[in-house]
C-alpha cells in the first residue's frame, strides 16, 4: 500500500508541475534590436525553452547566441533561475525578418 500512495505522488507531481508549462508568444513583423519579459507561472524556473520559428534575411542573436539567416525553426533551452524573462534580441547583421517566439519556463 505505501508503494501505491508514493506512486499516486508522484503521478499527482507531474502532472501540476506540466500544467504549469503554458507558451507565452511574441511576434516581430520588423526585426531591430529589443527585448521582452513575461514573469514565468513557476516559483523556481530552472529552464527556459525558446521555440523560434519564420524568417531572417542574415543572422541575429537571441540572449547571446547567434542563429543564422534564412528559415528559422529552432528551439533554444537555457538554464533560467529568476521568476522575470527576459527575451533580449540583436539584429546583428540581420535588416528584414518576421519571427514569432514561444517562450515557457520549467
């Protein structure tokens, strides 16, 4: 019976803790240098998953890492321990593009 109810436990764990993963979305129809933030729905965040997908005419950095020009559809997982994202954008060498970014914590 105790290995049951710390099975029940656990299952009841995972599933709060994947409810909390909702996407936050943001757009960009002209690329130039910005950030976002959104305040993560979890108390301690440790990951940070960024899903990129579109378009960019040369290349341009996302929180420091380069991604290259042409069809993006990449995801980024960085290690984020704050309950605020932020989301920092450089054009780099990039002029046109239009992106949309899906963020969400763990």
């Amino acid at each position: 019976m105790k290995k049951l109810t710390s099975i029940g436990f656990v299952i009841v764990i995972l599933i709060y803790g994947c409810s909390q993963n909702k996407f936050t979305t943001f757009q960009l129809s002209h690329l130039r240098d910005t950030s976002f933030y959104f305040q993560s729905d979890l108390l301690h965040p440790t990951l940070l998953e960024i899903s990129i997908n579109g378009y960019s005419d040369d290349s341009f950095l996302v929180n420091n890492i380069r991604l290259g020009g042409g069809n993006i559809d990449t995801v980024l997982k960085i290690d984020w321990y704050r309950d605020t994202v932020a989301i920092n954008l450089k054009r780099y060498k990039a002029i046109t593009g239009r992106l949309t970014f899906n963020c969400r914590t763990y």
